[in-house]
RNA sequence: GUCCCCAUCGUCUAGAGGCCUAGGACACAUCCCUUUCACGGAUGCAACCGGGGUUCGAAUCCCCGUGGGGACGCCA
C-alpha cells in the first residue's frame, strides 16, 4: 500500500519552526518510501482563518522546498461532504442532535470544575426525542461509553484511553457548519492518509477521531505524536523568542536545508552525524526513530549548522540569497561571476547571507575612513615605504590575480624585511577601511587593479598627510 | 482539578541490562595552524531528577514521588 501522509495547518497565523518540522516529518516520511505527501488547508475557522496566513503558509513551504504532491485541499470547500457524512452518522443514530444552550453547557461545567471533576458533557440530549423550540441544535458524536482505544502511537507506544473520559463532542455547530474533530476524520478517511504524523499536542484529540472513524467503518491510519519544539529557554515557543514566520528565517539569511537539518535534528539523530543534505535525510529518516521528549530551540546550534551548509552548498546556490542581502543594504550587485568570488572566500567566515552581505559591504564601496586605533598600530613610516614600492609593482601587474598578487607580496615583505602581515594589515585598512577580510591577495583580486590602485593610493596620501603632521607636533 | 505525555552535560543528542571511567555536536575556555577574521585540528569544562524495588549487575526494566508539558471550546 502506498504511504500518504498530510500536513495540515490551520491559517490562523504563520508557519512556525513547529509546524514546519512537523511539515519536513511528513515530506520526508513520504519521500522515503515512495509515498505521496498531501497537503490540506484547515480553514474550518471562518473567524480566524485569513487570505494572508494561506499564502504565508505557502511561501514558507515553497521556500523550504516542501513541494506537496497533493493538494491543497481547502475544508471550507468541502462542506458538502461533511454534511453528508454528517447526515450518515445521524441516520445511524451514531450522532445526535443536543439543544443545550452554550449557558447551561457553561453552567455544567462550571459545577464539574467545582467538584474537582473533568468538565465533559454528559450526554443529556442523547435520548432526547423532541427539538425545543427556538433552538438551533448543534451535532454530536455519540462517543463509546465503555471500553477503552489504545492509540498505538509510534513515537510513543501504546496509549490508552478510557472511553468513560471522552463525552461526545461537538461535530456540528447549531449554524451547521462543521468542527475540527470531524473535518479531520472524514478529511483522513477521503484523502486514504495511511500515516498521520503531527504535534504531541493532538495526542488527546486521536481517541475520539479513532472512535468516530470505526464509526464510520474505517480503519484508523497509523498515529505518530512529535514532542514539541519550546523556545530556548524551555518554555512554550513564542514571538518573544525571535523570529515567528519561517520566512523570517529566510530574510535573515539562513539557508533553507540549514534550518530543515536543525529541525530534523531535534527529536531524531542517525549516530554521531550532525550535517545532513536534504538526500540524506529523505534516507536515513524514520518516523520510528524519533524521541518522545520535547527539545529546546537553540539559534546558536542553528547558525553553526547554517554555515556548514553555506560552506558545502553549490556556490552558485548562494549567488541570489547574496543579492538579495545585498539589495538590503542599498548595494546594487549585478555580477554573478563577482558574487561568486566573494561567497567563496566568505562563506568560511559568516554564519548566514545577511552577515556575509554586511562583511562584503566593502568591496563595493570604498571605505570612507580607516579605523583609528588599527592606523596607528599598522601604519607607520616604514610600512609607508614599503608600501610605495608595492604600489608600483602593482600597477604594472598584468595578470590581476590572487596568486600573483601573492607573490608580489611576498616579494616586498622580503625586500624590506617586514613579515607579511606587517604589509597585509595596512592594505586591508586602505581598501576595506578596518582590519578584517578575506585574505589579502584574494580581496585585492576581487576588488579589480583600478579600484585597488585607487583606494590604495588614497590611503596612502592620507596617512603620508597623518605622518607628516604628528611629525611636525612633536 | 481530571486525563494524557515527558525526564542523560547549559542546549541538541548516543545509549534498547554488563561494551559506560556515560560517547558525539553546539556554546564556552586553552592551545595549534595562520596574513587579519574565520575555517580546520587538539585539549579541557560539563549530565543519567529523587526514592524504592527486580537482577550477580540498571542510565537502561517496574513502582512511587518530584518537576515540566499537553488536553479538557459551538478554536484548530
């Protein structure tokens, strides 16, 4: 038989870390064993549901690369069927019609909290036979009264649950339309889901959707519960905690197989490896090998994990992330061919495309001072000299490249008996304006031989100026 | 309150009775590499929630506590 699995989110806010870890279980789930992964929107709630969150929704899932094989399916566009099934059950007398007002339900339960007892419904319109007159009725599910479900959930095992605990929920609002509990059932049992892999949240929820599926005389899909995700500080994961929509995730420049690696990493592991590329996990992933406790969001393990992805990722694959940062910065980058250049000497020193745009600011513009404490320390007269000799060689240099600039380098620290670093600090501060970059000979071959020249000159006449003037103070 | 779930370094995890002197990774510290910053390498710091059992032997199995989480809606 073939595995379907289903990710369904309610568009009532973003996509979250939760929800897209629970999103990538189920992608790679079906994509392990040549399953199909359906995708379904649960927009029962009319009130909450908006436009903005389904494409949210979306974006965030196009952008993990997520793709759906089906769907997705829409439940408002479904409401025919619910009511069918809803008339089903009712003629069997699996369901019935409650006249409670919302006040007396309230009422009840209010008594049963008092009494230090689970406030449930208990059941009064079950046998009743008469509607009362002004009152729009609402659906039940006439829930086993005895007995007990045992969810064989597969993270976590057997589960059992007495059915003296459930009571018979709500599967129809009085204006018709028709809840949660239900759409997910009758949405499993159409849409043949063989495994449904979703929050521990739901744990509680999957007795009465079992019952209602052997009610409807289907047999319930395997059931697999993930631990939650909490925020870093062990506490439910909220905005307060940093970035809410994964697309955040994108805008701050992570990579979208770093973030699916940290995600696949929190509950599952496959020995001591921590990198994994978007083929591995589709082959080494099981549903069953997943843990049962909840796991702490950590940005720190998830921004290592971003630059080992940033560091074996295709370059060409950080061309357009890297423009886009870029673009953010005000910097018009047209040049693939540069881009590439300068995500291959950084990628080794950011921890995403936003830092890497900020550090490779400077190779479009120049410099508009040089840090002062590292002028005093790098520049002095006879760096100045050394320089000036360099200056020439380096206008003559036809063969604009890192390893002959290297060896041009080399050369003068050799001719005036300066170790290179000596020579590499002052030319970091003259073309960058501070004292951090990629290695020097690779900068200045990014940069160009007219740029170069231009800054290098620049700092030169500047700091010849800076000379000259304490010279004279003193 | 009732029901359900969970419990190994600060964090993510390995561990399915002896291989555990509890392993790896992030973070942190020190050192090495080095042209700055990184990357990389080495070393260090650091954990089995508590108490009872079962067993020759328990991080691993059972029970009870404790702590954390979830559910209990005409929300999903």
């Amino acid at each position: 038989m073939t595995i379907r699995t289903r990710f369904a989110p309610s568009p009532t806010g973003f996509l979250h870390i939760g929800g897209l870890r629970t999103a990538l279980f189920c992608w790679l789930y079906a994509r392990g064993r040549a399953g199909r992964y359906v995708l379904r929107i649960e927009d029962t709630d009319l009130e909450r549901s908006t436009p903005e969150a389904i494409q949210q929704i979306l974006d965030g899932l196009a952008w993990a690369g997520l793709a759906h094989d089906e769907g997705p399916f829409y439940q408002t566009q479904r409401f025919d069927r619910y009511r069918e099934v809803l008339d089903e059950l009712l003629a069997q007398g699996r369901a019935y019609r409650c006249y409670c007002t919302k006040e007396e339900l309230e009422q009840m339960r209010n008594e049963q909290i008092a009494r230090g007892q689970k406030p449930r419904y208990d059941g009064r319109c079950r046998e009743r036979s008469a509607p009362r007159e002004g009152i729009p009725p609402v659906v039940r599910f006439k829930n086993p009264t005895e007995g007990s479900v045992v969810v064989n959930d597969v993270v976590h095992g057997p589960v059992e649950f007495q059915n003296r605990e459930l009571d018979d929920l709500i599967i129809a609002r009085s204006d018709g339309s028709p809840t949660y509990n239900f759409c997910v059932v009758v949405d499993d049992m159409d849409m043949r889901i063989t495994h449904v892999i979703r929050g521990d949240d739901h744990l509680n929820n999957t007795p009465r959707q079992m019952n209602m599926l052997t009610a409807l005389g289907y047999t319930p899909p395997v059931y697999a519960h993930l631990p939650m995700i909490l925020g870093p500080d062990g506490t439910k994961l909220s905005k307060r905690h940093g970035a809410v929509s994964v697309l955040q995730y994108r805008d701050d420049g992570f990579l979208p197989e770093a973030l699916l690696n940290y995600l696949v990493r929190l509950g599952w592991s496959h020995g001591d490896q921590e990198v994994f590329s978007i083929e591995e996990m589709i082959r080494l992933f099981d549903i069953a090998d997943v843990n049962k406790s909840a796991a702490a969001f950590d940005p720190e393990k998830l921004a290592w994990l971003n630059q080992q992805h940033l560091m074996r990722v295709p370059l060409e694959r950080l061309i357009a992330p890297l423009r886009e940062q870029l673009a953010h910065l005000s910097i018009d980058a047209a040049d693939d061919a540069q881009l590439m250049a300068i995500a291959a000497v950084q990628r080794e020193r950011a921890k995403t495309l936003k830092e890497m745009a900020a550090n490779s600011l400077f190779f479009f513009r120049a410099p508009e001072r040089y840090e002062a404490k590292a002028t005093r320390k790098h520049v002095t007269a006879e760096v100045l000299r050394a320089l000036e000799a360099l200056i020439e060689d380096l206008r003559a240099v036809s063969d604009w490249s890192a390893p002959t600039l290297h060896a041009l380098l080399h050369a003068q620290c050799e001719r005036h008996a300066l170790s290179l670093g000596k020579i590499a600090q002052p030319l970091r501060l003259a073309v960058s304006g501070g004292t951090v970059s990629p290695p020097i000979d690779a900068t200045l071959a990014i940069l160009g031989k007219v740029e170069t020249l231009r800054r290098v000159e620049r700092a030169l006449s500047a700091w010849r100026a800076d000379l000259f003037a304490q010279a004279n103070r003193i």
